[in-house]
C-alpha cells in the first residue's frame, strides 16, 4: 500500500478563481484516479511527474487525517474529492473515506462530498453520514451509459442519477452535478427528469492536456482565461436555461466575469454557488 502524508490543501491563495467559497480540501487518496476521466485536471497536473498511477493510488495516513480534522473549525466546510474521488473502488478496501466521515461528525466539520460512484449510498455511508453536516454533489457528464464508458470508469451515469435521487429522498443536502458540462453528450430532457431539486452546473475547461485525451469539437471553445480556453457566456447562459425542471439552481464559474453573472442573474443564493444547505454567510465572494 503507498501511504502519501499530506492528505489536506487550502487553496484560497490561487491566482484565479479565487472566488470559490470552499478551499478547503480534504483527499482520502492521492496520486491517481482508478475513474480515468480523460478531461481531468488532476491527471494533467501530476502525469507529466510521473505521480499519477490511477490502477494503485496512494491511500491517505489516517494518523496525520485525525491531526488535520482535530485542527478544523467546528461549523467550516471541508471538500471531500478534490484531486481524486474519494470513492473510487479502493475505498471498498481501505475505507478511509467512512472513517474521514466519522471524525468530521465528531468535530462537528461540514463535508462536501462530490463524486462520480455510486458507493456513497450503500447502507454503511448512509448510516454513517450526519444529515445537518453532510453535502452531496453526484457528477454526471452524459446522460447515456455507453457515451459515457467511452472517458471515464466511474459508476454508470444512470446509476449516478439513482444515487442523487436517493440522497434527495432521503433529505440529504444533495445535488446534480453536470460537471464537466459537454453539451453534444447531456439529453436536457433526461437531466430535467432527474427527480431531485438542485442541480449546479460546471462548464468544461480546456488546456492542451485536456485536448490530448478527449476527443470532442472544440471550435465553440474560443474565450481565454486564466490557461484555459471556455465557452463564451452567451453560449453558457444558453445552456443553463434549458435547465428548467429544478427548485435550485447553480452555475459554478472558473472565468471571473461569466462568475459575477450568473452569480447576480441566475444562481438560488448569490452567496454561495454550491449552494449548501445550512451554511451561515456574513459575504458575497467577489
């Protein structure tokens, strides 16, 4: 088993999208995702340092996790799959994921937990998981299985859908998440019949690692920021009003000015574009 020792990141300090609310991060593996998704941005970061190895990833030492969760404040908000899934199959062996969980209850710690598996509602999570501190953001990225085997390795996308519908159900704080938002992939009838009420959207990002390995058009990808190319906002604000069928909607935004729009014109709650239930605001990130 390769253990890695610095499980945990505040990345508030970054040059761009410092706008995000929760930089908190917490990874229960590191140094590779057995989900392969071809547009990850993690992989692009690591692979060329030879430090990404998605068949054996390196599991998180559970003696320096309780140190960093004994140090969050009760009441913050960590993210939980940041740099890789922290349910991805390796978790059925080494649990680190339910054992993170458990402390955060314990410390009173709110947990964003985004992820592609639909392990995160098998019946010892879901009798692990503290309702009032417990957030879900289920990733979907098409809205047909085969499309969807053909980039990444994670649960079925039907699957995934059952799993939010679920949490949702169950009064979960829990969310769609089309992330990476690939709109020749995604049927907006399918999504809209999703039957749960919040859904945030995360356009695609594009840099040259990420056109190495997804093979799709990108002749609408022309607006620069920061690295990456992106769609233009008129095209994203066309695609997120197709979205109709949810309570709560989201746009979460790398590009700064597309950020402020959908951040005044469409998002629920202005303060908060994950919009997490429960979660007290004293400010509007800017």
């Amino acid at each position: 088993m390769d253990v890695f020792k610095s499980p945990y990141a505040d990345i508030s300090n970054r040059k761009h999208n410092t706008w995000c609310r929760y930089t908190k991060r917490l990874d229960t593996y590191g140094r590779g995702c057995y989900h392969g998704c071809c547009y990850c941005y993690a992989k692009g970061l690591l692979d060329f340092r030879n430090n990404w190895h998605p068949e054996q990833p390196a599991v998180a030492d559970m003696g320096n996790i309780r140190k960093i969760v004994s140090k969050l404040l009760p009441g913050s908000v960590v993210k939980m799959g940041g740099m890789t899934d922290c349910f991805q199959p390796i978790e059925g062996k080494y649990k680190r994921t339910l054992e993170t969980i458990k402390l955060l209850n314990e410390r009173g710690v709110h947990y964003l937990i985004v992820t592609k598996s639909a392990t995160c509602v098998f019946p010892e999570y879901i009798d692990a998981y503290d309702k009032d501190l417990a957030h879900f953001q289920i990733s979907i990225t098409a809205t047909d299985d085969l499309m969807g085997n053909r980039y990444e390795t994670a649960s079925p996308q039907s699957e995934r859908m059952r799993a939010v519908e679920t949490l949702y159900k169950m009064g979960f704080d829990a969310s769609v998440r089309l992330s990476p938002f690939i709109p020749e992939h995604v049927d907006m009838d399918v999504v809209n019949g999703i039957e749960c009420g919040k859904i945030l959207i995360e356009f695609l990002k594009v840099n040259p690692s990420v056109r190495k390995t997804f093979d799709i058009d990108y002749s609408d990808y022309t607006h620069k920021y920061g690295g990456y190319m992106n769609l233009e906002l008129e095209r994203k604000i066309e695609l997120a009003d197709k979205l109709t069928d949810f309570d709560e909607r989201s746009v979460g935004e790398y590009v700064h000015d597309h950020y402020l729009y959908f951040r005044d014109n469409y998002n629920t709650n202005r303060h908060d574009c994950c919009n997490l239930r429960g979660i007290e605001y004293s400010d509007v990130p800017d």
